[in-house]
C-alpha cells in the first residue's frame, strides 16, 4: 500500500472511530456537530497510539473531537494572518520570512490547530499557482526564509515539493526553505518509505543552502520507533529537524512532562525551537488553552529537569504584532519581549504586563502604569544614536 492509499484508511466518522475505542453514545449527535464544523481525520499509525483505557489520554485529546471544541470564545484569525495576506496563500508579516499555505490537508486534523478556519474545509486562501508567490519572494530581496506550511506540505505529492524547491532554486547563500509539517509525529512511514521524496531532499540539501523541516512533537509517547526513524531519515537527507511545541491542557501542562518531551526531542536528534502558548482560537481555547501564570510555572521547573541543549526553546506568544517571547513572571507582573515583530522598531521591546490569575494572552492583559512602554528598547544616555543598518538588534527564526 502506498503512502497515498494509507491516507485513503484514515478514521473521518464516528463509525469508524468506534472500531478503535470506545465513544461516548450520548455524546454521538454532539461530536458529529463538532466533525461538521471541522472535519475529523486520525492516521491508523496516530490512532494506535491511545490509550483506549484512558478516557483523558492525552494523545486522544489532540486527535478525537471532543464537545468542548462547541465553545466559541476566542478567534478564528488570532495571529492576524488575514492583515498580511499579499495574495491567495502567500503572507509576509516579517521582513525577512515568506509564508506560503500550500494546501489545506493534513495527514490528521489535530483538534488543537490554530488554523481551524480553513484545515480540512473548502476556502480561498490557499496557494493557487506558487510561481506568483516565487516571483513576490524574489522581488523582495529582504526575503531570506520561506517557510512552506498549510495545512501540512508533505500530503502533496512529491513531484509538487520537489517543483516548490526548484522554484526557489533562486534564492541565495544565506537564505533556506522551511517545511512546517508534523507528518513526522502523525504519519512516519510518509518520509520512511519515499526514496523520490528522500532524493529531492538530498539534491536541494547538497547546495550551499539547507532545507530545515520544523515540526510539532507535543507529548513524550509520540516520539516512537517510527517517528525516531523519519527523524533520521531526514537528517540523513541533509535536512535540519527544529520542534515547535504546544502548551496544552490535559496533555503537556506538567513539568515532568514538558521536561521528558525536550528531552526525547534531543535524544533523536530534533532540536528545541519553540514551545507556544496556545492561541485563543475558537473551539480550541476553552478547551486547550493554559493559563499565562499556570505556563510560566510549568516552562521554569521543567527547564529545571533539562540540560543546555534540552532549554534552547523559548516560550512565545504568537501574537498579531508579532512573536512575543514569555521571559518570566514576578509577582503579579509578567516580564515579555518582541523575539519578532511586525513593526520593526518593536524588535527586542521589553515591557510587563500586570498578570492576572485566568489571562491566556496578550490582550487579556492590563498594563502596568508606572512601567512606561517606549517604541524601542531605551539605550544608555552615553551612548550615541546608531544607523539603524548598524544597531545590533538580534533576529531569531
């Protein structure tokens, strides 16, 4: 069977989840409302690893719909995607990036996606001739990474991929291509068993560029086996594996947890990027979202269980002005950063915020009135003004 045709034995009704654990029948009607708004679709691989004895199975939680996802509260666009949006799935929010929206399939609809709004469902985002968004990147020199997303790139067929890279074969020394992608947790045997896929990785990889896939590892048990040898593969193939990891309710939200997940990560070889707080999305908030105190208090005592390598994350807020880095909390004020903005001025910013016991993000946050919030990061009043080409602000990607 083909990786295609696995794709084909996904789980997308009830019906066929209840062949694999048990189903609530008085939830049934619940969940197919739920599956009707956002499409269900669960890998064979993904679903063999619940727990079917567990009902709070944290690997369900990301997999399975579930009747919390009928709560509204939040947005559908919290990182203000729609606002950079330069044509049908192409945006450029930061100056030095290019996102493109390939498609919008996923090996598995994970029930935790911020992008709900066009996962799965018929919508006009998504890129319709990827030569147009070519030619936008290489009429913006400032461009230097194109970070190739969806949806999920790798259900494309492979000839598409390897088009994508030849596309931006233009792009020069200094610059990459990212695929954000987490078939390497969902659906392993895509990358293991590919040799066209692995070959065009291989070419593209052996130019004076990189292509760098990052993906999204959550929780200790989907690092298995299988996920540990698409990881090798990839690696083998030149390709550089960075994790971005959710903090989510009921499945990463204890030190213990998060510290033994960073930890795996390194053992295989995948580095620590990111570890995100969950964007307040509709049926996604209410139901994964982890309070910014409760946040902070996990990240810092699970950095306790890690060594160096292991604490290279950093744990950000993917606002709309742009990444916000979470440094810490004292008191009843939380300490925050622009790692990345929109507005570059904002690049480095430090600020505090007063934090209260149930605020998920930025915008639930109040102010803190004797703290005043400059523009730019204030300098020393020796230090003479810089050019800006020449003030050492530090960019992370």
């Amino acid at each position: 069977m083909t990786w295609q045709e696995e794709l084909q034995e996904n789980i997308s009704s009830i019906e066929g989840l209840k062949e694999y654990i048990d189903v609530n029948p008085n939830e049934e009607s619940l969940l197919q409302n739920v599956i009707d708004a956002h499409p269900m679709s669960i890998t064979r691989y993904y679903i063999s690893l619940i727990d079917k004895k567990d009902p709070k199975d944290p690997i369900r939680k990301m997999a399975v719909p579930s009747k919390e996802e009928q709560n509204l509260i939040g947005s559908y666009d919290t990182s203000g995607e729609k606002e950079n949006t330069k044509m049908p799935g192409l945006q450029h929010k930061y100056a030095q990036t290019a996102l493109v929206l390939s498609t919008n399939r996923c090996a598995m609809y994970c029930r935790h996606c911020f992008r709900k709004r066009l996962v799965g469902l018929p919508n006009g985002e998504v890129m319709r001739r990827f030569q147009e968004a070519a030619d936008y990147i290489r009429d913006h020199r400032e461009i230097n990474n194109v970070l190739i997303s969806g949806g999920d790139p790798l259900v494309l067929p492979t000839e598409v991929l390897g088009q994508f890279l030849e596309d931006l074969s233009f792009l020069d020394g200094g610059s990459f291509v990212r695929f954000g992608s987490r078939v390497p947790v969902t659906f392993p045997e895509r990358i293991i068993e590919d040799k066209k896929l692995q070959a065009e990785l291989d070419a593209y990889s052996r130019r004076d560029r990189r292509v760098y896939l990052v993906t999204q590892f959550n929780h200790p048990r989907e690092i298995t086996p299988e996920a540990a040898e698409a990881v090798d593969t990839l690696m083998r193939c030149g390709v550089v594996v960075n994790n971005q990891t959710v903090l989510l309710k009921g499945v990463n939200d204890n030190p213990q947890t998060l510290a033994e997940l960073q930890n795996k990560l390194v053992s295989v070889g995948v580095n620590p990027y990111y570890v995100f707080q969950c964007r307040p999305v509709k049926r996604v908030k209410h139901h994964f979202q982890v309070p910014l105190c409760r946040g902070c208090e996990v990240v810092e005592e699970a950095k306790k269980r890690l060594n160096g390598h292991s604490k290279r994350f950093r744990y950000i807020m993917s606002h709309r002005t742009g990444k916000i880095e979470i440094v810490g909390t004292m008191g009843d004020e939380i300490y925050l950063k622009y790692h990345q903005a929109k507005d570059k001025s904002d690049i480095g910013r430090l600020f505090k915020r007063r934090l209260t016991e149930k605020a998920g993000w930025l915008d639930e946050l109040k102010p803190v009135e004797e703290f005043p919030e400059p523009r730019a990061v204030s300098r020393p009043h020796s230090a003479q003004p810089h050019h800006r080409g020449h003030h050492p602000v530090h960019r992370y990607r």
